[in-house]
C-alpha cells in the first residue's frame, strides 16, 4: 500500500476526486494533506474523507521541515495539485520521479514561474489559442519543466471567456489526475 501525500494551496477541488478516488483503494491511501496557508479550503475538504492535515510556511519549506514530516509519515508519493511555492532540490532528490503535478495547459505552453490558475486561462484566451487543456508531469527543480507523463486537450471556442476555459481544464483535471496518478504507482 503506497502512502501518498498532497500538496496543495487553495480551494483543493483536485485533492477532493484524488481523496474520493483513493478512499477505498488496496493500492494507495491518501495518508497526508499539506498546505501552506492555514486558511487552504483544501484542509476542510480533507477532514470530510479523515485524512490527516499539516500546514508550514514557506521558510519551513525552504528549511526542510516538510520533507521531515514526509519522512516521518513514510510517504512514498507526493501529488501537487494546485501547490504554489517552488519545491526546493532537496525534497526532490528525496522523492526521485515519485512527485507529481497538475499544470492547467498543454505544456510547454504557459509554463513557469506566475503561470497558475485564472493567469493561465486568460492567456490562453488572449492568444486566442484553438485549444488548451491538462498536463501532467514529474516535478524537478524548474517550474513545470519535468518530464511530462500525461496530457489531454479541450477545444477553446471563440466566445469562451477564461472562466469557460477554466470550466473545461478542470473537468479534464479531476477526469484524468486520479486515474494518472494510479497508473504511476
């Protein structure tokens, strides 16, 4: 049984399916919720499906706090799913090719450091792109420059606004994410 945590900074509409998702696995259990800011919508949706939840701040990030507490949980897998602060090359190389992420776009694509979320979707929507989507990637020390594992595309209609498009990347996102992350274990 592979223990996985999550990482995440927001509301954790992804970390929910991928919770759901696992809830009755013999593969995978959802042993760990993480977040860096104390008020994370993601840490109420956790404590619905009884799992654990720890919170840290940037600088215990950076200090290697986090990857204490990882170790101590015996976690073997760690998802990002909407978790905003670069991951220091330390808790990488402790976790080689076992962290995972969700970027909401077709990678390289709207790729890097700022680009999350509505940032996304609204430049996807200025650049009048035809199609957008999901892609699913290891993490390594550069934003959204791991190896890509996964990624699946939805068509952008000319009067979609970037709330639309993000109503498309996210059904793509809690679609595929869950089934993405089991096939890796």
């Amino acid at each position: 049984m592979k223990r996985l945590a999550i990482l995440a900074s927001g509301s954790g509409s992804n970390a929910e399916k991928i919770m759901e998702y696992f809830q009755n696995s013999a593969k995978a259990q959802i042993a760990l919720v993480a977040s860096n800011k104390a008020d994370a919508f993601v840490l109420e949706r956790a404590k619905k499906f009884e799992v654990p939840t720890f919170t840290f701040s940037k600088k215990e990030l950076e200090e290697g706090f986090l990857l204490e507490k990882l170790q101590a949980e015996k976690i073997d897998w760690v998802i990002l799913a909407g978790f905003l602060l670069k991951i220091p090359a330390e808790l990488i190389r402790a976790f080689p090719d076992r962290m995972v992420n969700i970027h909401p776009a077709l990678l390289p694509k709207y790729g890097g450091k700022g680009m999350y979320g509505a940032h996304v979707h609204e430049a996807v929507r200025a650049a009048g792109d035809k199609e957008t989507g999901i892609t699913i990637h290891l993490v390594n020390e550069n934003y959204d420059e791991g190896k890509i594992i996964f990624q699946a595309a939805t068509f952008v209609e000319t009067s979609d606004t970037p709330d639309d498009i993000a109503s498309k990347v996210h059904a793509l996102e809690h679609r595929y994410f869950p089934e993405v992350i089991e096939s890796l274990l």
